[in-house]
C-alpha cells in the first residue's frame, strides 16, 4: 500500500496530517507539491478521486486566485486546473491518495476513512 501525500510543510493541518499518517501507515510518500507542483494530468485524476470540481480544490482566498482572475465564474476546468499547477499555492492542502481514493486532511482525521 502506497499512500501519498502532497504537503506543505509551512502549513499546520498539513503537519497534523502527515504525523496522523505516521501513526497508521508506514513512511507516505510525501510530495511537496509547491517544489514540485501536480500536473494537469495529475490534477484532473485527483480531482476524480476526491469527486470536486476544480475550485472545490483551489484556495480562493489567496491573493493569487483573485489577481490570476481565476474568480471569473466563465472559466472551464481545464483553464483552472492548468492554473493550479502552475500556482500550486492555490490548491488546498493537504490531500492524500491511497490506491485509488483521495481526501483532503481538513480536518486531518478525515485521512482515516481511506487507510
């Protein structure tokens, strides 16, 4: 079982996850996903996994989504998640994959349904 991870390691609720999944699985595979941002390709499989549209995964409130103009609401999806990789501090953190099921760790316990 590989369980991946995509953190941020500035972030609080990315710590917490990462440690909870510590706790229940060996090592994860950890992406620090703003060094080394998901593609589109990558992104559109876990928005599948995580069953979102694209801005269910984008962080509407840094200053970036605005000035990006990523607010329009005539945006399609593939515009938004091509955004999202090349802005990957937009995309809400933390999420992890395990196989083929994806979950956003806010709150962290939530990782536990798909251990």
């Amino acid at each position: 079982m590989t369980v991946t991870i995509y953190h941020n390691p500035r972030c609080s609720k990315s710590r917490q996850t990462l440690a909870l999944l510590r706790e229940h699985v060996k090592e994860p595979e950890i992406i620090q996903y703003l060094e080394n941002p998901p593609t589109a390709k990558q992104l559109t499989k876990i928005l599948r996994l995580l069953n979102l549209p694209p801005r269910g995964l984008m962080r509407q409130k840094e200053p970036e989504y605005k000035s990006l103009g990523l607010d329009d609401p005539n945006l399609v999806d593939s515009v938004l998640i091509a955004a999202m990789s090349a802005n990957p501090k937009i995309i809400e953190r933390p999420i992890v994959v395990n196989n083929n099921k994806a979950i956003l760790g806010r709150p962290p316990e939530n990782v536990l349904q798909i251990l």
